[in-house]
DNA sequence: TTGTATGCGTTATCAA
DNA sequence: TTGATAACGCATACAA
C-alpha cells in the first residue's frame, strides 16, 4: 500500500477532464481560448491530480524558460543582497523568475555555475563585474544566452553594463579624503585579479592621489578577503606601519567595519585617531559605530534597471543597452582631517 | 550575415564526431564505457561545437536533477546567508547543485516558489521552520520530493528537521537574563503569525518568566518586520512605556542591532541603562557596537547536516530523520544586571 | 473552441 | 564497445 503512485502528467490530466493534451495546455497557458466550460473541467482535474507542469518538459517544448540566471560572487555578506532583491523584484512583475548561483569569487565556479544556469535554460544572466574569460562571452553568444554586467560600469569594455563607475567614484571620494590634509594614506582591498571593480577602485584611488601632486607609490595596499576578521587583520597590519597612515581606504564596507572593530580593540578613535573609508553603503555602514564614510552604490536602482534591460532585449530582440549610474560619496562619522601636528 | 545559428546538440554531436547520440551521452556520463579513442573524437567535437548538455530533456529522460532546491525567507540580511553556505558546499562536494528562493516571509510566494522549483526539478527541498498550509506538505509528498525542515527543531512536527529548538534556547538565555535581577522585559519580534520560530522563542522567553515566578503577561511585545530600521524604531516605541524594560529582547540579531543604534540616539548606554538581546549570532552580532549577547546558531552545522541527510535520503531511499543542534547563549557586552536602585 | 500529430534533446534498454 | 530506438512531458501548427 502506499506506493508512491507517479506525478500526474499534462496526459493524466487531459484524460481525467476529458479533453485533449493541447486543450490542458492552453487552458493553462491562454485561458482565454478555452470555453468557461472546458476551463472548469480541466482546472478541477488539475486540482484533484495535484498537477502541476514539468519545467523541463515545457522549456523544451516552448524553448524558452522565463527565468533569468544571476550569479554573484558571494551570498555572504550583503553586499550583493539588496541589489539582488530589487532585481528579482522587477523580474518578477514581468513574470520573470531569478534563479541566483554564487561563485565564493573563484572564476572556475563561476564558469561552472554560467553553464549551469544556461542548461537549465536561463533565457538570459545577470553576471557582476565584466572581468572573465573571453570564451565565455563567446559561448553565452553562440547560446543565444543575453548577458548584462552590472556593479560596474565601463565605456570601453565590450560587454554591456547597468553599474557605475567605479574607478570615478572612489577618485571622488578619495579628493575629498586627501583634500582634508591626509596625505598617508592605505588601503585594504579585496585580491585585484580577476576583480575590475576592485582594481578600478584602487586606480582611481592613485588617480586622486596623483591628481592631488602626490606619488600614488606610496599608497600602502593590502589585498585580502572580504570578510570583517579579515578587515581587522588588515587594518592591524597597516597601522603597524613605521608611519601609519592617517586615512584607512576599504574597498568595501565589509572590511571597513572590521578595521573599524579592529581600532577599537587597538585603542585607536575613529575618525580622531584614524579615518576609515568605506564602500558600497550597505546597510552595515549605517549601524557601524561611528557610521561608516563610504561610497553609496545605488544597490536597488541597479537591480531594478537591470531586470528592465534584459526583459527589453529578450522582448524586442534589440541588444542590450549600456546604462551608467551615479555612485557618490557620503560623509557620516568616520572621516576627518588628519591630527594636526601639535 | 551572423545570423544566430541553434545552439548544438547531442545529435550535432554525434553527426561531428560521427558516432551516435548513445555513445556521446554515455561518454559524458560514464566516460569509462567508451573507448580512449572514441572519446577523444566526441570530446574534441564538443568543444568544437561549444555544446553543453541540455538540462531540461535531461531532467526529463534521466528522472532526476541533482538538484536540491532551498526556500528561505529573505536573502536581505545575512540570517540565511552563512547557513546555506554551509548547505551549497556539502551539496558541491556531493556532486549536487543548490538553487535559492526567497520569499519576502510570505506564504503564498512560498508556496508559489516551492511549486517552481519542483516543477524546476529540484529532487529534494530544504524549507525553513514548519509552519506552512498541510496541503503542501501532501503536494510534495505525491511528487515524491522530500522535504527537509530546518532552523527549528521539534519533536513533535510530523515534518523531519534539521535544527535546533528555539523554545528551548530562548528560554535559557532568558533565564540568565532574570536570574540577573530584570523583571521588567520586553521582546521585538518578527510577526508570529506563520513564523514558529518567533513563536517559538515568544513562548520560550514567557516560560523562563514563569518558571521565574513572573507574569509571563507583564512582558511587553511588538511585532514588527526585520529589518535594523524597524528595530530601531520598535526599541523607541518599547521604551517610551511610563515604566520602561531594563532588558529587551529580540527575536534576531538583525532587530537588536537596531535597537542598539536607537538606544545610542536616545543617550542611552548599554547595558548600564538598559540590556539588549540578540539571536542567531550572525556575523553582525560580534561587529555591532557593544558586541551583542546573544543566542549562537549552528548555522554552518545546521546546513551541511541538511546538505548530507538530504543527499542521503535521496540515494538511499531511507526516509529522512530529524536532528537536534544546540543553541546556546553568548554572552558579550550588552547584558548587565539592572541598575540598582538607588 | 477543440483535437491530432509532431518535435524538443536527453537517457536508457536492448541488440548487434 | 557501439548503435537503434523508445520513452520522457509539454507546446504548437494545423486540421476539424
């Protein structure tokens, strides 16, 4: 008894209402072709077999899937978080569904989780940064698989992008840090390769300091992994300099705020002592103690237009649109000119 | 010119390696039933052609996906984040791939999400906490899709679990919190309704007060979303009663660390003018400012537990046993012993 | 408005 | 070791 009686099929219940496949499926999928007759019978056939389609089965048949894939470096910490959920929000107005692969910022995984996603049909990705292998744009192309980068913006890159500049935003925050009077400056940042936005932050951090008639040389860095122990290590490591610095650039609000710990536990006042810079303005940086100086990335809009593009192109056929998005400074507690000498 | 030409498939495959569509998929799926220098031909052919299998008919012919879908309530704060982690890498290490859902802690979507992802597929489901309509757990039961409660632990659910008694643990960490000397307490929590983990810990907290001797009905409660801001705002509301609790509660981390940055603008210092206390432990906790008491989550237990008893019900058949995780109280800097009278 | 028939890209059984 | 071939569950063009 008991026996595990197999999932109901389009077929079990095209028999159970008495009608045909094709008059389930439309009934289904165009409601309004059916008869308010036919459309009763099958729905209470549906109800009583507890039907309900195969994916697989109705993505080959109809060779699209409404899903979007998105791939993220890391569900860990929130960065990627609110951006994420405005975009599965929007898709989801349309009908669209998210489907989210992480890829602990490791390339290979990444490669994995793409092909992953476009086997289970993703009618198009969401991929953050445009650093990757050239062959995997030549691959999502031969796929027909559209692609949109976002949290960065670049004019000259190939791929299109709904992000900001990240190399502007850090040199505008990093005018305003040196224009205070710090001119030892470090930063903690996560591992360049493979990473534009980080990279793009760190250029446009000695972009300043150049601009501002420093030596971008003597830009004190140290790559590390997100993650608040590793921002406290970090920061440790830097203030043991023979000249500490008396401005702490993060390269997100990750490491900032474990720098941030990390002062305390060393005695040392934010922004008194140290300033400490962070960037993305996750919503850590509000409750940080003293509220973190970062870089507001524009989380939400970027996932809301994002859904939008790729809807767009998968709608209309027309490729997909580059859009560049304001991220600027926001001064809160942690930021001030450096102690004077008395 | 450019014209998009169809993505390849197992028969382009075989045509280009001139073999048959047999030999190239028994080649990807037990390469050692073919012979060396079959092989080579149909891998050199696949890489020519750029192929990737096709999920969806495999799914469909094979009967299975490797696939274990999760259902969490919100990917906005880092509650979920560490746990399914945990999860996706056991299921990695076993060959599976994990796929996300959230559900902005609404029942219907949940329910619409879970239907997806097993029309998706997904060969198992890991859900959080029990409480959701019988009628699913029947719908999952005759699609033969096991399901796998975690982030609570009872022993009295008909649904097995992997987690750990929020009951349980709130009332030990309340316990502590009274044996201090508070009597005036109040709780922020998520809603109740559809959440018995809130539930849980509501009633847990009501029993350390009574078996404290206290009127477990002079506990003051506020239901609110999670969220820092919501936290910040119920702990303004709390402590405007005329007589104001010297501990507050909250059912997470993600409340309590809200209601520290309130306490902070209101000139309050914790724990001297008034205690706050956390739950789950996540990152957040140890970063906030005073380092949140609180209770400790086996997040990283608790999800490759559920990775491995998931895998194997599914490769066994056997059907799936609950397990109990403790959780216990961490005491850091934002618990003290109510002021003295003076 | 409804039904018939075919194809979608794999896997797996059975022969060869 | 390899090749035919029959499912798998659904969508859709076409016919009725």
């Amino acid at each position: 008894m008991n026996s595990k009686r197999p999932t109901p099929t389009l077929n079990d219940v095209a028999t159970e209402a008495g009608v045909s496949t094709a008059t389930v499926s439309r009934c289904l999928n165009f409601p309004d072709r059916v008869s308010q007759r036919t459309r009763d019978k099958v729905m209470t056939a549906i109800n009583l077999l507890g039907y309900s389609p195969n994916f697989g089965a109705s993505a080959m048949a109809a060779r699209r899937t409404k899903t979007i894939g998105a791939i993220i470096p890391t569900m860990e910490n929130a960065i990627f978080a609110r951006g994420l959920q405005a975009f599965q929000e929007t898709l989801r107005g349309y009908g669209y569904t998210m489907l989210v692969a992480s890829t602990a910022y490791r390339a290979d995984i990444e490669e994995e989780q793409i092909r992953s996603l476009v086997a289970r049909g993703a009618d198009a990705l969401l991929l953050i940064g445009h650093d990757r292998d050239a062959q995997i744009y030549t691959f999502l192309e031969t796929q027909g698989v559209p692609a949109l980068v976002t949290w960065a913006f670049d004019p000259h890159a190939e791929q299109p992008s709904v992000g900001f500049d990240n190399h502007a935003a850090m040199r505008e925050m990093a005018a305003s840090v040196i224009a205070l009077g710090h001119e030892n400056l470090a930063l903690i940042t996560a591992r360049c390769a493979g990473n534009d936005r980080a990279r793009a932050r760190l250029v446009g951090l000695r972009a300043a300091m150049e601009a501002a008639g420093q030596d971008p040389e003597l830009l004190q860095v140290i790559q590390t992994t997100y993650g608040i122990e590793n921002g406290a290590a970090a920061f440790a490591e830097v203030m043991s300099a023979k000249k500490p610095p008396t401005a702490v650039f993060c390269g997100n609000d990750v490491l900032a705020v474990g720098a941030l710990r990390q002062a305390r536990e060393m005695g040392l006042s934010v922004p008194e002592d140290v300033s400490i810079i962070g960037f993305d303005d996750i919503e850590l940086a509000q409750v940080a103690y003293p509220p973190l100086t970062t870089v507001h990335v524009p989380h939400a809009e970027m996932g809301h237009r994002a859904a939008l593009a790729l809807i767009d192109t998968l709608q209309s056929g027309i490729p997909l649109q580059s859009i560049a998005l304001p991220a600027t400074p926001v001064f809160r507690k942690t930021l001030a000119g450096p102690k004077a000498v008395k």
